[in-house]
C-alpha cells in the first residue's frame, strides 16, 4: 500500500496550471466519438478515469490518435459504433458508467459495464430508472442498482424527466440517450447541476434548449467533430486554492482554469469564508469561461453551506472540509446527502480523518458540523480508495502542527497523476 507523508508548509508560492478538466476529457472523447469528422482535444486529462473512457471507445471500433499532446478523434457518426467483443471496464469513473449507459441505450448492439470494486457499489438506479422509462433494456445488480449492467440496445421514446437529484450524471446520461430517442427528450432539476454537456451538445451542433431549470434535445441531428481545448479543472485546482488560503504567508497563481457557472461554487463558498481569490484574464475557449485564479492566504470564518451551492461544488467539499478545519468559529455543510455515495462515504471518510487531526466533527444524514482549530494534529489518515479524499488531507497537512500521513494514495492517479509533484513545487519547506 503506497503511502505519502506531507510536513507542514512555511508558504505555498508560485505559478501552475493544473491538468485538464476531468468532466469535459470524458466528454470530449464520447461526443468526438459520435460525431461525424474529426475532432482534435488539447488538454485532454491522462488520468485513469479518463483513459477508461478513451479505451471503451477503441472497444467500439473509434479511432483515436495520440500524439502525448493532442487527440484526434475519428468520429463514426451516431449510429457507427460497433458492438464491443468483450465487457467495456470503467474502473473507478462512475462518469464514464453512467454517462456510457445513456449513450449505449439507444445503440443496435449488446454491451457490458463494469468497473472496480469501488464503482460496483456505487448507485446505479438513478440512471437506469429513466432510461427504462424512454425504453431501454438494461440489466444489472442489486435490481439493477450496481454494475456489472448489461445493456441492450433498442430504439428509444424521448422523456420529460422531473430528476430527483441534481446530478450532471444522471441528466447527461439521459441527454445522450435522447439523441437516440424518438422526439423531444427533457431533464428538468430543482438546483441546476454542472453544464459541460448541454455545452458541449451545442458546440458539435446538437439540437439542445436550455431554460430555467432544465434542458431539451431533439433527435435526428447529426453531430459534427471540432477542435476542443480543455480548460484546467477547477476541482483540481480547489486543493490549491485552499493550501494558499490556509497557509500563512502564501500567493499563488493558477492558470488557465475552467469558471463555469455550475462549478464555481467552490470560489463562492471560500470567499464568502473570508478567501482572497481574484479571477484575472477572464475568457471562453471552446464553449466554456477560463481565467487565472489569484489566491493569497486569508483569515477564514466558518459559515453555513447549503441549497444550490451544494451541486455547483459537491466535487470539492473534502477540501472545503479542510479550509473550514482550518477557519475561525463553526461551519456547517447541509442539503449534501450526495455525498455519501461518492467514490466512498465523503462525509463519513472526511470526519473520521479530521477527528484525528484534532477536529470536533459532528455528522448528519446530510452534511457535517465541524468547529475549526488553531491547527491541526500530526496524524494518519485513510484515503478510503477515494482520490479527493487522498488529496485533501494531504493538504491539510500543510498548515498542521505535525507531519500527516494518508495511507493508499495510488489512488490520486485516478484524476491527477501529477499532483504530488505540483504540491511539492509549491510547497515552501
């Protein structure tokens, strides 16, 4: 078991560019994939959830060229996928399992999903609930709630979808299958999830609608390949953010992050903590807003986190669990239930971690109350197998009174491959 100890930090300085965004790499390679053309992704992360994605494809006969820089997609058109001769393995991207699950729906052949043991308990009923509803045939687990499924491709019936959740997932798995279905397929959400497909849907030319509170497709349009460049993630960039803002004497400038509106919520919640955090040189590339995120170190103030922030930054609330270890007076996280059936249990992983570090934490169903301290206790923290988690106390160990270990963090490589070697050229010793 590969395990990484971190000392505490007399400043984290500098300028990086984290790798690309996660979201919009798995997206990249499934529309590129169905589109009629060529489509080339600059930026494109090399992380192993990613790649996962990339290989399903070859699985199903896309060609896809990889110079180390740049992908070139050949794409074969909606209906040009052909049926893959073994079982397509997702490893740890619940991304890639469901948003392929949409996709695969609407298609003429048989396919199966499967991932690693973490992925195969995760939730899968959420997905295949409206697509059995458009006509789908899809067997799995658990009646149908865990991988391996199974998925037999049959013509589909657009939909309007009330989601229970607000998921990016579930609404883009759904999306995708409904440029397959018969009509008009429609996803509505009580707080709007990220909106990397409905972006992306629309720069290949799809026939896509968005209005308060949801999003349409129409079928019957075929889509066309174009050059994408991926922004750095955001999410990557969080763990950043908040080593600068927690540890004293810090500035750092991070380049070239992706600002969409639906995953800012991580620069909302940290600077309504108190967070320095200037956005500079703000523009579009490839349908999506970039800028460079200026961070200096701040006095944070515990706050209460809820209601629609809460999708716009359930990737980054482990690290928001640190910054708020790391602030003065209480923090409570609400409305956060999602986060029990992440890659692990968040809330339950993230407050066994900090209590070791010296944290008075408190669970609920949904969310957590912590009070922050001075500084944290020297300790050793579980990643769970879960990358975020891994990556979180690591930066916790930064502005801790005492070196933090984190046990099994082989994991990190699942969607930042080079973070330790970024925190170490940051990291003032």
């Amino acid at each position: 078991m590969q395990t990484y100890t971190i000392k505490p930090a007399k400043a984290v300085r500098g300028e990086i560019s984290v790798p690309g965004d996660k979201s919009i790499s798995h997206r990249s390679i499934m529309l590129g994939s169905i589109a009629r053309g060529t489509t080339t992704v600059s930026g494109f992360l090399r992380g192993e959830d990613n790649m996962a994605t990339l290989d399903a494809f070859r699985a199903m006969g896309v060609e896809v060229r990889d110079d180390g820089e740049t992908l070139r997609i050949e794409g074969m058109g909606l209906h040009g996928l052909k049926e893959p001769c073994d079982v397509l393995d997702c490893g740890n991207s619940g991304t890639s399992m469901r948003l392929m699950t949409g996709l695969l729906a609407g298609q003429s052949f048989f396919s199966v999903l499967t991932g690693d043991r973490y992925l195969r308990n995760r939730p899968m009923k959420r997905v295949l609930e409206p697509l059995s509803r458009m006509g789908a045939t899809i067997f799995g687990r658990a009646g149908g709630d865990k991988a391996p499924l199974a998925v037999v491709g049959r013509g589909l019936n657009g939909i309007s979808y009330a989601s229970p959740v607000s998921s990016a997932q579930v609404k883009s798995a759904i999306l995708l299958a409904g440029l397959y279905a018969a009509g008009e397929t429609e996803v509505t959400e009580s707080h709007l999830s990220r909106d990397h497909s409905e972006r992306m849907l629309r720069y290949f030319g799809a026939d896509i609608e968005t209005f308060g509170g949801g999003v349409k497709v129409r079928s019957g349009v075929e889509l066309t390949g174009r050059d994408i460049r991926v922004p750095g993630d955001i999410s990557s960039a969080a763990f950043f953010i908040v080593a600068a803002l927690i540890v004293p004497g810090s500035e750092l400038l991070i380049k070239g992050v992706g600002v969409n509106p639906t995953r800012t919520g991580i620069i909302d919640i940290l600077t309504a903590m108190g967070g320095s955090i200037e956005l500079q040189n703000c523009r579009e590339v490839s349908g999506e807003p970039v800028a460079d995120l200026l961070v200096r170190s701040s006095a944070l103030k515990g706050i209460e986190i809820g209601g629609d922030l809460v999708p716009r930054a359930i990737d980054e609330f482990p690290v928001i669990c640190v910054a708020a270890s790391c602030a003065e007076g209480r923090t409570v996280i609400r409305d956060a239930r999602e986060l029990r059936v992440k890659e692990t249990d968040r809330i339950a992983a993230m407050a066994a971690n900090l209590r070791k570090g010296g944290v008075h934490v408190v669970e609920t169903d949904n969310g957590m109350e912590l009070d922050g301290v001075e500084r944290l206790e020297g300790c050793t923290a579980e990643s769970f197998g879960d990358h975020r988690i891994a990556m979180s106390m690591l930066i916790a160990g930064l502005a801790a009174g005492g070196e933090i270990s984190v046990n099994d963090t082989a994991c990190i490589a699942t969607s930042f491959p080079n973070f330790i070697t970024l925190l170490e050229k940051v990291a003032l010793s």
